[in-house]
C-alpha cells in the first residue's frame, strides 16, 4: 500500500483503539499459523474449503487464522484462565480466507476486534454491542445500520415447535439466506416468517416461554444508559450470524454505499469454551478493517500535521536549518529537508508536487535576522517569520488552509 493509503488506515486503526482502551480492554496477539484442527472443531469440516490449510514441514496440518476468535480462545485457555474475570481483549490483525477476491472481499484482509471473557449478564451483552457501536461512531461513518436479535428467541420457538436440532440448523440456513419459499414447506412456516418481522412483545405471543425475549428488552434498557437510544438499531430476528457457536444475543452492522459486501461488523455472545474442555462464557465482535475504509471512501477526515519542507540556501545555512528542523520535530511539526541540493526553484517545485503545506526558506539574510522565510505553497504567500514563532505562525495558517 501507498502511503498515503496507510495514512487513512492508521488514522481509522488509531480511532478504533483508543476506544476500546477507554472501555478497558488490553491488546492481545496470536500467531498467524495455528493447528487447522482447531478451526475444524469450531466450524466443522466445511471450512476446510474456505481456509488455507496445508501440512508443513513436519507433517503437521496448520492453516492460515481465517478470524481471530479461535485462537483468542486457545491463547486464554493456555495462559489466562486464571487472571481475575471480566478479561477484556482486543486484537489487530491479518486473517486469511481462500475465496475469489472482489469488491470488499479478499483473500487477505484485516480484522480490528473484542473478545469479552466471563460475565454472562445483560450488561455484558449491552457493552459489547454499545462498544461496537461506539468504536463506528468514531470513525466518522455516519451511514450504517446496527441489527440486534437473540437467537435464544428462535431456538425457544423451534423446540416448541418440536424440531430436533440438527433440522434447527437447517431453518437458522434458510432464515439467514432469506430462502421464505422453503420455510414455508414447514406447517409452521408462515407464521415464522411473521414473527422474524414482528416487534417483541408482538413475538411473547408466538410463545409459551417469553424469557429470551424478556432478556433481550433488559440489554435494550441498558443500552439506552450508553446512550442507545430505539432510533438507533433495529430488531431484527434474520440476524442469525451463520455460526453455530453463537448462542444468544447476536448483532451486526451494516453500511450503506457497500453493496452485497455491507456488513461491517458482526458479533455477540458464543461459547468455544467446550474445545477446550472448560465452560466459560464469551462475547464479542469484529471489524472487516478493510470494508470500514471502503465505506468511509473519502469522507474520512484525517487531522493532519502541517508537512514543512526545508530549503537551505548555501553551505552556510545548513547548521541553522539542521538546529532547525531538530526544534521544530520536537514541537510535532512534520518537516523535511532538501537532500539533493537543488536550486530554490525546483526545490520549490518538488514541495509543491509532494504536497507540502509549506516551505522555509534560509539564507543569510535569515541566518542574520534569526527569522525564517515561510512560503504558503496552498496560497503562494511567503513571509518572514521570527524563528521562536515559526512553530505556532505554521499551526495557525494551516488550520486556516
């Protein structure tokens, strides 16, 4: 990637963690490489086709990480059991995924998330889905859509109806893939599809045990603590995840502008705890860093530093100009300085092409009057500044820019 392009990205992954930092959590990184048995008793041996899973040098079967959850899990099984509950984690990363590359779908691409280990309360589900939230508030994003379901609702619905669970898994499909037509070769298929559109205390009337639902409503009161308000999701029973290790309360966020490829952010309560042979509650979510980018496109406003180019003119300027560039580092200026000993015109030419918000210049007359000659390339304006105020004459006509 460019530069310029790794700029954006820094400046969103920056966002992004200064949130979760202010909600407690502690940063966490697993190896790139783990044991593809460990992705087959999450998912099951479908991934497989998904993954990049390979036998090594040693005859041993490893696989490119597809997500991070897994390997969050192995890393707190191995070394964090013991650490005093709620662990608060996140993560950054490469993930790997064996697919044909599109618009917002890659076969290397980056994931920013949380894993919330231990409580399992409605304020726990409310700060998760709040945090996710509020990290895409930070971005800048402003046109997206938070989703939030309790699969406990549905699975209740479904054993009242009698389905064994392997056919569970099979409805949870349809429902996920909008397949209406085949949910109605059940007797009951019509009225699923009216509760997956109902509000919920419409849904309490669709069931004998309405505690999932009573649940959900109690995350929903805490989420309007946050700030959360009903304006700002929506209820959506659809919202299945696809997984089968979620298990309560789910949700994800879309953006608009992105097509097929929408969804920015899924998430919600799971539990891996059995692969480990331990029963451990968890929750969390995770950014497509990548998807994000694209739907901020251009609207992504970058608090720049001020970029300063330094032209000394003659050998005797150089000492000042390097006194200089040292001080002006210090106060956080971005600044550079001419190294290929071109004349001031093309000097000035290159800082014009390279972007340059400004360019000092220094002489003897400079040298002599301890100011600095400071040209505006945005307006083409130049004046000469006192050298103990160059710093905050650059900081104040930039803002102005």
């Amino acid at each position: 990637m460019f530069p310029e392009e790794m700029e954006k990205r820094r400046a969103v992954e920056d966002k992004l963690r200064d949130v979760v930092e202010s909600f407690g959590y502690g940063e966490v990184l697993t190896p790139t490489f783990e044991h593809t048995q460990l992705f087959l008793e999450k998912s099951g041996p479908s991934i497989i086709e998904e993954i990049y899973a390979f036998e090594d040098k040693g005859g041993r079967e490893i696989a490119l990480r597809p997500e991070f959850t897994a390997s969050v899990m192995r890393l707190y099984h191995e070394g964090m059991r013991e650490r005093p509950k709620p662990l608060k984690l996140y993560y950054f990363g490469s993930v790997f995924r064996y697919e044909r590359p599109q618009a917002g779908r890659y076969r290397e691409f980056w994931h920013f998330g949380t894993e919330l280990i231990g409580p399992d309360t409605p304020k726990a589900d409310a700060e998760n889905i709040a945090l996710a939230y509020t990290c895409v508030k930070e971005t800048g994003l402003k046109d997206f859509l938070l989703r939030i379901s309790n699969l406990k609702i549905l699975y209740t619905y479904l054993d009242e109806k009698g389905i064994p669970d392997q056919e569970k898994k099979e409805v949870f499909h349809m429902i996920d893939k909008e397949e209406h037509d085949e949910l109605m070769e059940y007797t009951f298929g019509a009225e699923l599809i009216e509760v997956l559109g109902s509000n919920l205390e419409d849904i309490k009337d669709h069931l004998d045990d309405s505690g999932p639902v009573d649940d959900l409503l109690n995350v929903l009161d805490v989420l309007e603590l946050y700030g959360i308000s009903k304006e700002d999701y929506e209820i959506d029973l659809s919202t299945v995840r696809g997984l089968d290790y979620y298990q309560g309360v789910v949700f994800e966020i879309d953006a608009g502008g992105l097509g097929a490829e929408k969804q920015i952010c899924g998430g919600g309560d799971y539990q891996l705890g059995s692969i480990f042979g331990t029963d451990v509650s968890a929750k969390g979510f995770a950014f497509g860093f990548d998807r994000v980018l694209l739907a901020l496109g251009e609207d992504l406003n970058l608090d720049k530093k001020p970029r300063c180019y330094l032209i000394p003119i003659g050998v005797e300027s150089e000492g000042y100009c390097y006194e200089l560039m040292k001080d002006m580092r210090e106060e956080g200026l971005v600044i550079d300085i001419e190294l290929m000993e071109r004349g001031i015109g093309k000097a000035l030419s290159y800082a014009d092409r390279a972007g340059f918000d400004f360019a000092f210049l220094i002489g003897e007359d400079e040298i002599n009057k301890s100011t600095v000659s400071v040209k505006n390339m945005k307006s083409g304006d130049q004046e000469n500044v006192p050298l103990e105020d160059v710093g905050s004459f650059v900081r104040e006509h930039h803002e102005d820019q």
